[in-house]
C-alpha cells in the first residue's frame, strides 16, 4: 500500500489535465472485497461507512453506506478460502467526521501509523488487515470516502488507460495521477499512487463495471487481458485484468423489457 494520497490538492498550475472525451466502453459499478469472514468484515465496513449490512447470498454481504448518493458507493463483501498475502494495493481514504480517528477505532479499526510530515492522515487497518487512510474532518466536506487510491508503477498510463474505459479528465501531478469525473465513479479522486514495485498477487479489493456493449471486446482490444469467462446464469460477469495486472468484473448490459 501507498500512504501517498493527498489531503490537500495541488494547485491547478502545478498539474497537467488531459480530458477523455471519446465514447466510453464501461461505468464505474461498484467496489468487492474478498473476505475470510464476510459476515464480521461487512459489520466493521458498516461501521467505518454508517451503512446497512445486506445478505447478498452464498455467504457474502453488501454494505450500502446510508448517505450513498448512487449504488457505486456500496461495498460487495465476498467469501474466498485464501488468507490475504501481500501488501494491500488497492485501498479507500475516508474524510472523519471529528479531527482524529477515535470513533473508528472504537468500533474496530487498527492503528497503523499516526500522522507524520506532511502525511496530514492516520493509517488504519480492518480486521482482516486490509489498510485504508483517515483524514481529518474539513470544512466543506461530508464524512466518507472520497477516494479510490491504487498503487502503479506507471500513474500516468493507468490513469489515461482508465479515462480511456470510463471517461474523465486524467490530472498529471507527478509521482500520482487522478482520474476526475469518470463514468458512474461515485467519489471524488481516482487516484493512481506510484510504487517502485510489479504487482504480484490478487488484490483483496477491486472494482466492477457496467459495459456499453453485450460483451468486453472492445476492453480487450484497448489492452485488457481475459481471467475467466461467465460461469453461468448466476455468475454472469467476465473477469478482466488492466495494464498492470489489476482485476476487476465486466458486467454486460441486463435485458429490458
């Protein structure tokens, strides 16, 4: 994981923007995260967001934060039989409601790390030691997550290889990039944090999206690589991997009518 996600944003002079304007091949649908214990992991994430736990079925759960503004903000919570390994790539920093971290650690969360320099944020962790940022509450902000931060050792080409899928305005501020305005992306930022080091194991969360099209050919063609393909009626979504090795579930469009 990368503790590198900003509390304050650069100012606009100091960063490049390069704005998608093509047609785009996905939105944005939601976050998953792998779980020993769904039940018990889905009950602290519903803590941490102020949210609903729901039975999603075969053991899994859903958080749906109550202040979600779209169901892009819910949290899928599924069971695998593999511990976590690794160092966690893919994390959410959340905005505090008070100036420090006490209430969630009350209902849960590890301290990490306290704040330090000019990393402004306290680093957490859950239950099952999936780390994740804690800013300090400011004036103008709701409560919540309000970034999806992923480690890269190219910033710049995920951030543009993302803008390319769901759209936005790639934002170019050095050592990470954001994606700002993407299709159906429910927070703020889309940030891509650069790390000296190749991803090297499943991530434990990632992200699903909606596709414009029955099927992800024009993913593939853009430089996905094919994981698996739909298993059947209950499992209708295609495992996908971006550039750098990144997985994440293609949805194809449900029939209306």
């Amino acid at each position: 994981m990368t503790f590198s996600a900003r509390a304050q944003r650069l100012l606009p002079d100091r960063c490049a923007r390069t704005r998608h304007d093509g047609a785009v091949l996905a939105r944005f649908k939601d976050l998953c995260l792998d779980a020993a214990d769904p039940l018990a992991l889905g009950g602290f994430w519903a803590r941490m967001l102020d949210g609903d736990v729901a039975d999603a079925g075969d053991d899994d759960t859903r958080v749906d934060p109550r202040s979600a503004r779209s169901n892009a903000e819910s949290i899928w919570v599924n069971k695998v039989p593999e511990p976590r390994v690794g160092k966690t790539r893919v994390h959410l920093d959340l905005r505090l409601a008070d100036a420090g971290p006490v209430a969630l650690l009350a209902d849960g969360a590890r301290l990490v790390r306290e704040p330090s320099g000019e990393a402004t944020w306290w680093v957490l962790e859950d239950p099952e030691g999936n780390e994740f940022c804690a800013f300090p509450a400011r004036e103008g902000t709701r409560p919540g997550p309000f970034e999806l931060v992923v480690d890269s050792t190219d910033p710049v080409a995920q951030a543009t290889w993302w803008a390319g899928v769901v759209g936005g305005t790639v934002e170019d501020e050095g050592t990470y990039a954001g994606v700002v305005g993407a299709s159906g992306f429910p927070w703020d930022y889309w940030v891509f944090a650069e790390v000296p080091e190749p991803k090297t194991v499943k991530n434990r969360l990632h992200w699903d999206v909606d596709l414009v099209d029955p099927e992800p050919t024009a993913l593939l063609a853009a430089g996905a690589t094919l994981l698996s393909e739909p298993l059947d009626e209950a499992h209708w979504w295609w495992v996908l991997a971006d550039p750098e090795g990144n997985e994440f579930c293609a949805f194809a469009p449900r029939p209306t009518g």
